[in-house]
C-alpha cells in the first residue's frame, strides 16, 4: 500500500516522553526539535521529554508539543517510505493545526507560532471562565443534543457513534452528567479538562486567534484538508482561516470528516501521535477501515511491516 490518509492528534493524547526516541535516533528530528525551542524561545522539549505531566498537560504546552511530535512523525515515517503518498490529512482538534502544516497550507515556523498562540489563548480563556467537559457514552445524538440545550451547554466533540462530548459551564456540565441516564444515555463522564474547549466560553480565544491568523496568508494545501467545523476539505486562504478560527467555540465533526473520507474511497489511515485514540474512534465509525498508528520508533517499525 503506497496511499494514505494521515491523521494527527489532539488534546488529551500527550504523554511524558514523547519524541525522545525519534530525537535520538534521527538527525533531522533533532534539528527541527531544536528549531522549534529556538522559535518559541523556550524548552518545550524537555517537557515534552522529562515532563512533569502536570506542566505538559498546560494546554500552552501540550498543544505545540503534540505538533511537534505528529510532523516528527510524518517525516520519519516517509524517510522509512519515501514512496508512501499522503493522499488526505485530518486532524483532531489542535491537530487540525498539525494536519494543515503536514499540507504545506503553513510552513513549519508559521504553523508552530499559531499552534503556541492558540494554546496560551485559550489557556487564558480557561483562566477566565469556570468551565468544563464530560463524555456522553452510549447515548443517542438527538438525545445529546436536546440535554445539552436543556443544561444550556454546548456539543464540543462528535468523536463516534455513541461518543459525543459536551462542554460548558461547570453548573451546565454538571446538571448534564446528572441527567444524563433520564436522556437513555448509557454513561456520563466528567473530563479531567482545565476549561470549556469548543464552547461559547472560548469565545475570547477565537477572537485573538483569528487576529494571529490575519497576519499569515495560508497557501493552498497540496492534499486536501478535512476541516473539523465543516467536516469538509477546504483549500482557500479565507476557508482556511475562517474555519481554524471558528474550530474553536464549535463542534468538532469527526465522524462526520471521517465518513467523509471513508465515501470517497480511501482505505488506510494512519495515525501520528501518542495514545492509538483516533484509531480506537475508527473501529466505532468504520471497522472495515485499516488503521496503522505510529508513536514511537517501535511502532513505526510494526507499521512499516504492516506497509
């Protein structure tokens, strides 16, 4: 197999130690790591590498670290394959971001500083708001939604059928975990978040990010992109930054840009990023979908076997 579509991670996948192998058995992750702290003017490697979780786990950390980490990834990845094609690129969440440079519609420096602005703005949000997040398992969609208008929250992520995430204020977030059973959904569980994500209480975020992203003209991307707030490719300068910046207050359709995909006939995915977690939402959108994912140097070289 010579064509895939590649995913990358979001929010929530980073773990201690990520990358630290890649950094150590290839010269040109060690340059563009070393770039990347020379950019942001700080060491996000050696949190990245030594942690503590804690500090990693700062959305202004954890953001441009799983970027970092995903385009190490991809350019270990194709000098293993130098004949496998990125045929389509998503990404979750922060790793729409990811998936945008891995395209070409940024180039690594521009994209690395609106991955760190978009972290601390919306770090700044979280210190701003009391919001939270909870996971709806096993619940109806139409059922979702009618508990989120009735706690006057607001649906964050459609990750599969039957895992949809809500987000809001703490009171909203909790009148919905308590509700959740009377709505015929089968569990509710609080996320271990420091804020909203994807909610109206992010509103200030969008509006600073969308200045960040004023400054910089995307080029086309050279694959096409599946946007999360549209669930659809987009290519334009304009669609690009629009839909980067509404990303933030609204939903997250993953399995709607993942079905899209699947319809448009393409059959191996693979993952770049720390936790197998949007392989895990694969099997509960399209089991008959082949996914390699790739964290690390051992299972890169379990993947290229696969390939």
């Amino acid at each position: 197999m010579n064509k895939a579509v590649f995913l990358f991670s979001g929010q929530g996948a980073q773990k201690v130690g990520m990358g630290k192998d890649l950094y150590e058995a290839y010269p040109e992750v060690q340059e563009m790591f070393d770039r990347a702290d020379e950019i942001l003017g700080r060491r996000l490697t050696q949190i990245m590498f030594e942690g503590p979780e804690e500090e990693l786990t700062k959305t202004a950390n954890c953001q441009p670290a799983l970027f970092l980490h995903g385009l190490a990834l991809k350019v270990v990845l194709e000098k293993h394959r130098p004949d496998l094609e990125m045929v389509a690129t998503a990404g979750l969440s922060l790793g729409e971001m990811t998936a945008h440079t891995a395209a070409g519609s940024f180039d690594f420096e521009e994209g690395l500083k609106i991955v760190a602005r978009r972290g601390e703005l919306m770090d700044e949000a979280c210190s701003q708001t009391e919001g939270g997040m909870a996971a709806m398992i096993g619940g109806d969609e139409a059922a979702v939604k009618e508990l989120a208008v009735a706690c006057d929250v607001d649906v964050a992520n459609f990750n599969a059928p039957g895992q949809i995430v809500l987000s809001g204020n703490v009171a909203g977030i909790e009148k919905a975990v308590a509700g959740a059973k009377e709505k015929g959904i089968r569990m509710a569980k609080p996320l271990k978040v420091a804020g909203a994500y994807h909610s109206r209480l992010m509103v200030s975020a969008e509006e600073k990010l969308a200045k960040a992203l004023s400054e910089v003209i995307p080029h086309q991307p050279k694959v096409p992109v599946i946007c999360n707030f549209s669930a659809q490719s987009v290519s334009s300068a304009e669609e690009i930054r629009e839909t980067l910046t509404r990303q933030v207050t609204g939903s997250v359709r993953w399995t709607e840009s993942m079905q899209l995909l699947r319809n448009e006939g393409h059959e191996l995915f693979i993952e770049l990023g720390p936790g197998k977690v949007l392989t895990g939402l694969m099997g509960r959108i399209d089991k008959a979908a082949k996914v390699l994912a790739i964290e690390d140097d051992a299972s890169l070289r379990v993947a290229l076997e696969s390939l």
